[in-house]
C-alpha cells in the first residue's frame, strides 16, 4: 500500500504538539532498531507484530506514515491518536477525531467532512475502513522466530510471496531474499519455516551467512549460520558477536541513521583507525554504497556495526 498518513493535534486551528512520552511508548516497541535515549528520530521505520511496516517522519507537532501496512501498524495508530488527543487523516480522506468538541479545534478546511470516531471504537480496523472499504489483503502468516534477526521483513531478507517454497513446496505467505551459500542450492525461494528448521540447511547443506566474527558457543554458530536468515550486502560481511553471544541483526544504516547510535559509531572507529574516519562515516548512506549494518547485542544491548562496499 502506498498511502501516507498524517497524525496531528490541533488547538485553536494551529498544530499543537502531542505528548512525545505518548510517541515513544506506542511507537517504541514496533520500532526497527529501538528509539534512541532520547527524543525522537527524524525518520524511523516501524515493523508490527505481523510483519506489516511503515516509514515514519516528522516529530511532536505532526508524524507522517508512509507506506504502511494495513493490519497491527493500524492498531499502533490508533493508540497513538487515542493516547495523545490527535487526530488521523489518510491521504485522500476526512481527518478522523475521537470527540466532536475536538471539530472546532481543526482548520476550517478540516471541520466539515470530519469523522468522530470514539477512542473505544478507533481502533486500526476503523481507520482501514476510512481509507478503503474494500476487503483487506490477505493476512499473511506469523513468522518463525528469528532472535538472532528479529525483523527479517523490516530489512529486507523476507518479502511476502505467494509463492511455493522450493524446499518444502508449502505456500507460506513469505520468501527469502538474502544469500545462499552452498554448492546446489537454488537461489531463491526458500521460505523461513525451512530456514528456522534447519530443512533448508539440511537439505541443501546450506549457510545463510558468510562467517561469524568473534568466539561464540557452537550452538550459536550453527544458529545463525544455518537457522537465521542472512542478508544482502555489497560483499559478505561476517554476522557480529558481543558478550559471548550473536548480535541482533537490525539492518542497513547510512551516516544519518547512525546519528541515534553513537556505541554503534565507536565501534565503526576501532574498526578503522584513520584521520579520514569522519569522511568515511559521512559518506555511509543507507540504499547505496558504502554503507554500513548495524547490530545490537542481546545481552547487554550496546550496538554494533559494520561498513563495506564493492
């Protein structure tokens, strides 16, 4: 789906700012990669329970959701809107209030075909209902469990797929993306179940990852090497340890995403040691190259990260 979506509070006809501590709390826990210490992103991306996600911008006086998902995201909107008094309004569509005193409030070019929804009854169905009463998509299937790449949709290594998968010949709802590494493994169309398993690595005495960097147990080895799914890269970084243990992998990051993560940017400085370090960080971007992967460990939550490129 490719609609955006606005969140804003009004007062007197002007955006008033929502309680921020009201942003984290709903936000925080779909968020891919954790909210920083403090404040908030400037842009961030949300992955729900089921797999569904949006990108997010703006701030306290007004959030923009873009391409979000319908399903949980929904539901993660409508808390928001309920805990802070604001408002929703689809692209296209009446802004959605929670109470018609709120109808004054709203810019003159709002208050006509303003929808009251009460909080009881906002909920992320009624919004999907404002924006399309056509019948939602299909409601894909949860996920395996993935600690050592908790998000594997968020980044990118698992697409929803109608597909077949190659291993198992179940349709899943979901396919993997990122590397194979093996002599006679197809290239795609693994789905995860086969990856959380270990049937694709069996099958196909197959590794999802390159390598692993640092000393971790052999159950841990074998975890994230043959049980989680890798992902895509300019070349095959190894999958980063700390505390004993295998770091979460939360994705692709540039310069601007690492702004949030200065444990992250100290470790990328012992990894290279030069009086060009800020350039080379500088030039990291998030789609292109180079750029960089960012971890997090599981035990003591520092964050981890890597650069490369071609």
């Amino acid at each position: 789906m490719s609609y955006s979506m606005y969140v804003w509070r009004f007062v007197d006809e002007e955006p008033a700012p929502m309680d921020e501590s009201a942003i984290r709390d709903t936000l925080g826990p779909v968020t891919v990669g954790g909210m920083p210490p403090t404040g908030l992103p400037e842009s961030w991306d949300l992955e729900a329970e089921d797999g569904g996600g949006s990108e997010v911008y703006g701030d306290a006086l007004g959030l923009t959701f873009h391409r979000f998902s319908p399903g949980r995201i929904l539901d993660h909107v409508a808390a928001l809107v309920r805990r802070t008094g604001a408002g929703v309004m689809p692209l296209d569509c009446p802004m959605i209030i929670t109470s018609e005193a709120d109808r004054g409030h709203l810019p003159e070019s709002l208050r006509a075909e303003a929808i009251v929804v009460t909080p009881e009854a906002l909920t992320g169905r009624a919004i999907q209902l404002v924006i399309s009463p056509q019948p939602e998509p299909r409601r894909r299937p949860a996920l395996p469990s993935f600690p050592y790449h908790p998000s594997p949709v968020a980044t990118g290594s698992v697409i929803a797929s109608d597909d077949r998968c190659v291993c198992c010949g179940q349709e899943r709802g979901w396919i993997y993306t990122g590397p194979v590494h093996a002599t006679d493994a197809p290239d795609s169309g693994i789905c995860p179940h086969c990856i959380a398993f270990g049937k694709a690595a069996e099958r196909y005495d197959a590794t999802f990852t390159d390598g692993i960097e640092g000393d971790v147990p052999e159950d841990v080895v074998t975890a994230i090497l043959r049980r989680t799914p890798g992902f895509s890269a300019w070349q095959s970084p190894p999958w980063l340890t700390h505390c004993g243990d295998g770091a979460e992998f939360l994705g692709r990051v540039g310069a601007k995403e690492l702004d949030g993560y200065p444990d992250a940017v100290d470790h990328l400085r012992r990894q290279w040691p030069h009086d060009g370090f800020d350039d080379h960080l500088g030039s990291l971007d998030k789609d292109d190259q180079p750029t960089a992967y960012l971890f997090r460990c599981r035990v003591c939550a520092t964050h981890l990260a890597h650069a490369d490129f071609t």
